[in-house]
C-alpha cells in the first residue's frame, strides 16, 4: 500500500478504536471513480480497527490529523480481493483521495 500525505492536518492523530468522519472519492487506478462521498453530501463516519471498511482505510488512516488530505494506493488484498464487489472489478488496485473531517 501506498500512502501519500497531500496536506497534514492538526491536533491529534487517528488511532485505532477512533470514531472518524471522512470525505473520500475513490477511483480505479485507470481513474474511473466508484464512489465519492462528497456527491452525497455528507461525510462516512466509521470506527477505526472496527471492521466496517476494507483494511487498507483500517492502516492507512492511522496517523491523519483532522484538515489532513491522503492518498491512499491500496492493492487488491487490502481491498475486495478476486471477487471485487459492486462496479470494482476482482483484483483492482483502488486509488481513494481521503480527507479527515473530524475524530468524534
């Protein structure tokens, strides 16, 4: 996995067991983009460690700051694996723009 930090944010770090809010538009490396939660309008808030997302959000949250900005690479056995799920085919490498909204 790959993790790039656009913008470092402030106060305290992401750690596990943290109840986060998130902004994120998630793409396949070709750049077709899967989901974007700003065209939802409201931020996805999960539990870190909680096993509500796919382990790479699980590791490559850890560390963010609140106003902070990540790209997260995350290969297929971080992400849905050969079956994929929904519009990302098996085997996808994601791409997801993330930014930390709050840590609740």
């Amino acid at each position: 996995m790959v993790i790039d930090d656009i913008k470092i944010g402030t106060g305290v770090e992401v750690k596990k067991g943290d109840a986060v809010s998130v902004h994120y538009i998630g793409t396949l490396q070709n750049g077709q983009e899967f989901d974007n939660s700003h065209k939802r309008g409201t931020p996805f808030d999960f539990t870190v460690g909680g096993g509500q997302v796919i382990e790479g959000w699980e590791k490559g949250l850890i560390g963010m700051k609140v106003g902070g900005q990540r790209v997260l690479v995350v290969p297929p056995e971080m992400a849905y694996g050969e079956g994929g799920i929904g519009p990302i085919p098996g085997n996808a490498t994601l791409v997801f723009s993330i930014e930390l909204v709050a840590i609740k």
